[in-house]
C-alpha cells in the first residue's frame, strides 16, 4: 500500500517540479532538463503587459466571486438545513449540484447563446465572467455550510436563543453566522482555488480585456519553454497558497468543534 502511495506521489509530483526547474532553465530543447540557471523568464514575464492585466483580473474576479459565494450561500445553505420537505430540499439539491454534473463548456455555451442576444448583450463584460465563477463554484460552498450546520446542531442552539427572547434575525446573524465563520473561511479558500484555475468556461465568455490569468496562460506554450514554465509557476503557487490556506482553515475548524464538543 505505501509503495502504490509513493508510486502516486511521484506521478503527481514529477511534473511539478520539472514547471519549477523548467522556469529557472536558461535552456531547454530536446533534452530531459533543462540547462543552465537565469531569471529571465520571470522578468520576462513582469515586464508582458497582457500577463499583468491578466493577474489583475483574476484577482478582481476571485474577489468578487467570494463576496458574491457569500452573500448567496450563508442564506441558501440556511433556508437548505430550515427546509421541513425533504423533497423541496432534494429538488434544491439536484438543482444546485447541477454546475458540478455538467461540464463547464455547457454553462458556457448557454452563456454564449442568452448574452449575445439584443436584450441582454453582456458576453465578454467581467461582469458575466463573475457570475460564471460563481455558479462553478457555489455548489461546493453550499455543501461545507449544510454539512457543518448539521454538524454543529444548531436547532438546539436556536431554540435556547429563542428561549431568551431572541428573534429570528438576532438568531441568524448572533448565533448561525458566528458558528459557521470557519466552513465559510475554508470553504471561500476552496471556491478562490477553483476560481482562479477555471479555464473553459472563461476562455469562451470572456472578452480581450478581461481574459483571466489562465486564459492568457495558454498562449505562452506557443512561445519559450522557460517563459511557459515560468507563467505556469505562477499560477501554481497561487493554487498551492489557496489548498494550504483551506488546509490549515478546514483544520481550525476541526479542532474548534472538537474543543466544543
């Protein structure tokens, strides 16, 4: 069992490294590694104006998918756990768990056929490119918060707010929103994760000026390896702070319903 672990490890790993070997090469054409040491792809690559346009955007976009994510979820994931039917919260369910079964190029393509039309000619606006972001990846914040709310059995602790006088609003924002602050960190570092990654979908809806970063990504592999790595790395490591971040986010969250158990 260890050795297949490893085995796997070293499948996922390997092409990782060589991106980080590969961004440092001076050289590399037809050999196994690279040759050479210099920093010139990274420099290169500070210095490409569409690569730093396309940084700012991504960062623009992630930020607004979170606040957006947000804003939506808490309440939805709430109205989900309230939901006395369990068919209306199956139905809710298949209904939300839709973007994770279809491929995103079918999201896209409808966004393609409803934004170009007359009355609402929004394709290629950042705007549109948010709201795709969003339903990509609501879903997977959806689920950390319904999953943490059964988890923290917060009909108890309503009832006993209530008990006090409390009403529904002093319910929600005193008592559901404070408890649920660490799913929603781990889940909001998920959601920035898998928006800044997120390639198909954008590549189709958004426009020349609002290409994100994975998207203009593509078009360094048809230029330098070292260049390619080195836009690669980027990215990479901006996905690594994100996994990290959730990792040590989910792990608060562990050890505080642990401390209040």
């Amino acid at each position: 069992m260890r050795f297949v672990t490893g085995l796997y490890l070293v499948y996922l790993c390997i092409p990782i490294i060589l991106l980080f070997v590969g961004a440092f090469g001076e050289t590399w054409t037809n050999t196994l590694l690279p040759t050479g040491f210099t920093l010139e792809w990274f420099l290169e690559l500070w210095d490409d104006g569409s690569f730093r346009r396309a940084f700012i955007v991504s960062l623009e976009v992630v930020t607004a998918t979170c606040i957006f994510c947000t804003l939506l979820a808490v309440p939805l994931a709430y109205a989900l756990y309230r939901s006395a039917s369990k068919k209306i919260m199956a139905a809710a369910r298949i209904v939300f768990l839709l973007p994770i079964a279809a491929p995103p190029l079918v999201l896209a393509f409808g966004f393609i056929l409803v934004f170009t039309s007359d009355a609402l000619p929004w394709l290629n606006s950042i705007w549109l490119l948010i709201a795709g972001h969003v339903v990509l990846t609501l879903p997977y914040l959806l689920q950390t918060l319904v999953a943490d709310m059964r988890h923290l059995h917060l009909d108890t602790l309503e009832q006993a707010a209530e008990s006090m006088g409390a009403g529904f609003f002093r319910q929600f924002f005193d008592v559901v929103v404070p408890l649920l602050r660490h799913s929603l960190g781990s889940g909001l570092i998920m959601v920035a994760a898998l928006s800044i990654g997120e390639f198909q979908l954008s590549n189709l809806i958004s426009g020349f000026l609002y290409r994100p970063y994975p998207v203009v990504l593509l078009q360094a592999f048809y230029g330098s390896t070292g260049f390619a790595c080195a836009a690669t790395v980027i990215l990479l490591i901006l996905a690594l702070l994100a996994s990290a971040g959730g990792a040590l986010a989910a792990r608060s969250a562990s050890q505080y319903r642990t401390h209040r158990s």
